[in-house]
C-alpha cells in the first residue's frame, strides 16, 4: 500500500501545474534575450572594444556600483586565464 501512495505522489509531483515552474502565460514568460545581446554588442562596439587598430593588452574596469562609469584598469591576475590555467596543469600534473 506504501508503494501505491509513493507512485501517486510521484505522478502528482509531475502532473501537477507547479511541477517544472512552467508558466504559459504572457504575464510569467520570460522576455527574449536578445535585446542584451543588442545591448552589449553596442556596449563594445561604442567603447572600441572590437577595434583592430588599437594595441593594448589592459582592459577597462567598469564598476558596479559606478553607474556604468570606467575606472581604472582590470589587474593583471586576472587576464589570460586560460593560458595561465594550461601552464599550471602542465607544471603540475606531468602525465
């Protein structure tokens, strides 16, 4: 009889409307993402992020409690991660 109940409240779980949290309203539905996408592309393309011409091997820190103002410059630990995170495997596992 146990083994009845726990299908039943496993059926229920899955069946019921607040199962997976899926809301097929217009009033929950999640917008599209690609106004920010539009958003940040236009981000880099105003700041000259993607400009070939520039040589400069820091990038600008934007705050986030700064209202989207730059200030200063990102440290150095933090740039190149991945070439740093390959080198450290390869100095520390030697298989």
């Amino acid at each position: 009889m146990g083994s009845i109940d726990l299908l039943k409240q496993t059926r229920s779980a899955y069946t019921s409307r607040e199962a997976f949290d899926v809301h097929p309203t217009s009033r929950h539905a999640v917008p599209d993402s690609y106004r920010d996408q539009l958003k940040g592309a236009w981000f880099c393309l105003h700041n000259g992020w993607l400009d070939p011409n520039k040589e400069t091997d820091d990038c600008p820190a934007y705050p986030i409690d700064c209202n989207g103002k730059m200030e200063g410059k990102v440290s150095q630990c933090y740039l190149n991660v991945q070439e740093k995170g390959k080198a450290k495997l390869s100095d520390n596992f030697k298989s």
